[in-house]
C-alpha cells in the first residue's frame, strides 16, 4: 500500500498529467473521499466553498428537479406495493444522475422513458445540472440503495463538472500544440483498446487527432478524476466500500452507465418554422444554450466551428472509454459475472438529433432509454457494452 507521502506523489504527478500506470492503477484502491475533493479543487483552482457553490443547483432548478421527482417517485411507490417483487420479470431501479434523467419538464428524458415500462418500477434522485461531484458528496442514491435494494443502479454524471460555469474554457490549450496525450499511458491505453473491441465505434483519427492538440494537461486530470470516482462508487456499492472488510450489502445488484454522444457547440436559437419543435427555441433562450460549449471555447479564442466540434469529439470518445474501462474493472467476463454495463450513445443521435446543445431530441432520448430498457430486461443481450442504434446517416 502507498505510503501517505508516495499518495500525495500520484495526485500531484495527475495534477500535472504525468503519471503512470502503476501510480494510477494503486492509487484508485487507497482513494478517499478527501483526495477526490483535494484533485477537483487544484483542478479548478478553487476553494471547497468555491466548489459547492458552483456545484450546487440553482434554487429554480432545484425545485423543477423535485416536482419531476415527487411525480416519478409516486409512481414507483404505487408500482412496488403489493406483488410487485414476487414477479421474477420485475426489476426495482435506483437512478441517479443529471439533465440526461431528469431534464425540466419540456422533453420525455431517459428516466421518462424507462418508467413507461409496467415491469420496471424507477425511484429517482437524479437533478438536472448535477455534478458528479455533489452525487458523490451528498451520497443520497446511497441511502436509497440502503433502503430499496434495487436490482439496478442507473448513474449518468460528469457532463456538467466538465460544461458547468464556463469551466471547458479551463480544459483547451487555445494553440493548437497541445502533446498532453503524449504523456498520458493510460488513456492512449484507452485508444487502443477501443480499437481492439468489435463493437467500439469507428474512431476518427484526423478529428480525434485535430481535437487532441487543443486540449490541455487539466482535461487529462479531471479524466483521471472521473475514473477515481466512479471506481470509488463502484467499488463502495460491489465490494463493500473504501476497506472492503465487509461484504457487499448488493451482492446481485446491476450497475448501468452511460457517457454521452459527441455534443454539438451551438449559439443558432432554432427559429424556424417547425411548429411541432416549439420547445426548442425555448430551450434554447431560457436553459443555458451556447453557454455550456460554444461561448466557453469562443473565451479562450477558439472560434473555428469544425475544431469546436473534434475538441468535444476527442473529450466524449475519451470519456466513454474511460466509462467503458472503469466497468471492467468489475467485471469477470469469462466467468459471465458482469455487473456494470454501458450505455454507448457515440455517433447515435446525428447533428439533427439535438434540442440544445447538451440533450437530445425527445425521440433521441427514447432510443437511449430504449437502450437502457433492454440491458435491464436483458433483452437483445450485448455483453457489457449497449448500443444506441443511430437514426439519422
């Protein structure tokens, strides 16, 4: 085990982007929850209180968030009482995450999607605009997991650490002669073994590679962060938490994740005449459009729309294998013991598919849900990895 002294080593040579395999790979099993809040406030450069303020949910939004909760979770007490267990196709499901399970009110999000079905009963604790962070730290999905014990966990989280309060602005080098890639063995790992899997989408080298040189050593951290945390609660619900003394209170329990498609940089407001897509201009003025992706890379000088979009290609295909890789760890293949499956959405929704510039059209969040749907019921079995069908070429 790392000594106190070669720990802070590992978080300071990921702070700068240079570590190692061996350093990471010991350092996601000493972790705790005061390292990870050490790594994201020399991440960002902020203060804990820094930190919770922009993490934390602005009082509107917060108050959407649990109207569509209260509205969902009535359902699910309704569904579960009397019989509901006993029927061996019935499936109990703790969610939760961000805008992609709980958007406000104007679209059918995944979560929408997936209570619609009568054999799955969905309590949900996800908020629109939620940090994995706060997830983490205000550890509510733990005491539903405690108290439900749901047969499957569905998390979606770290869109909006990265999105959030200009904060992609931080993670571009606006030169276009970033090599941090170069020094990082563990996600060019990452590339490899995508190219490695059947399934894995087609990688585009030129827009990959292009999108590569603009993004700074601080991506490559938060990265590294995102696959402490979410190895972190993967290992605290699988394995028993941080000293693993005690077995899992979930030892059958399922775990679904999800990691995005490649996201469009957009200021255009969607006026026009599709009356039938009436939310979408309202979306767009009222929610936040332009602010997550374009206006933070138009801060740092990055105004080419073309390197706007490979900077998110390279940063959702990374983020996806990193999801991808993350699950693994937890899983024994050649055993069939695979407890954390993916939902790879890259390449699915197309340019058309989107309201704003971070969720999806209505029918875009169906397929995704539809997605989900099929892992829990064990449907069209995938292994470990589902795939969003596409719909548009």
């Amino acid at each position: 085990m790392m000594s106190d002294f070669s720990k802070k080593e590992a978080i300071d040579a990921l702070l700068r982007n240079r570590i190692n395999l061996q350093q990471l790979v010991t350092l996601r099993n000493v972790i705790n929850e005061v390292d990870l809040s050490l790594i994201i406030r020399n991440i960002y450069d902020l203060g804990d209180e820094q930190i919770r303020k922009i993490a934390a949910l602005a009082p509107a939004m917060a108050k959407v968030d649990a109207l569509k909760n209260s509205r969902r979770n009535h359902l699910f007490y309704s569904r579960v009482k009397g019989e509901f267990r006993k029927k061996a196709s019935n499936r109990v499901i703790v969610a939760e995450g961000d805008s992609w399970f709980n958007y406000p009110v104007l679209l059918s999000d995944v979560i929408d999607w997936i209570t619609m079905e009568d054999n799955l009963a969905v309590y949900s604790v996800a908020s629109g605009g939620d940090w994995l962070l706060n997830m983490l730290n205000a550890k509510k999905y733990i005491e539903q997991l405690s108290t439900l014990h749901p047969d499957v966990f569905l998390i979606s989280g770290g869109g909006n650490d990265l999105v959030g309060s200009n904060r992609l602005a931080a993670m571009v080098n606006p030169l276009g002669n970033s090599d941090e890639m170069d020094f990082n063995p563990w996600a060019r790992q990452l590339i490899q073994d995508s190219q490695s899997r059947p399934e894995a989408p087609a990688l585009s080298l030129s827009r990959f590679n292009n999108g590569l040189k603009y993004i700074s050593k601080d991506f490559f951290a938060l990265l590294m962060f995102f696959h402490l945390q979410y190895h972190f609660i993967f290992s605290g619900i699988l394995e028993g938490g941080e000293k693993k003394t005690t077995p899992s209170k979930f030892p059958d329990i399922k775990i679904i994740t999800q990691g995005y498609d490649y996201v469009l940089p957009s200021l255009n407001k969607a006026f026009g005449l599709k009356p039938w897509r009436w939310y979408k201009p309202f979306a767009r003025l009222f929610l936040g459009h332009g602010g997550w992706l374009k206006r933070p890379l138009e801060l740092r000088g990055i105004s080419d729309c073309r390197v706007q979009e490979d900077i998110v290609y390279a940063m959702i295909y990374l983020f996806n294998e990193m999801m991808i890789h993350t699950g693994a760890i937890f899983n024994t293949v050649e055993q069939d013991n695979i407890r954390v499956f993916h939902i790879d959405s890259r390449g699915a929704i197309g340019n058309e598919g989107w309201t704003d510039e971070l969720h999806p059209l209505p029918e875009n969040f169906k397929r995704v849900g539809q997605a989900y749907i099929d892992c829990i019921n064990e449907t069209n079995p995938s292994g470990a990895i589902y795939i969003v069908k596409k719909l548009y070429p």
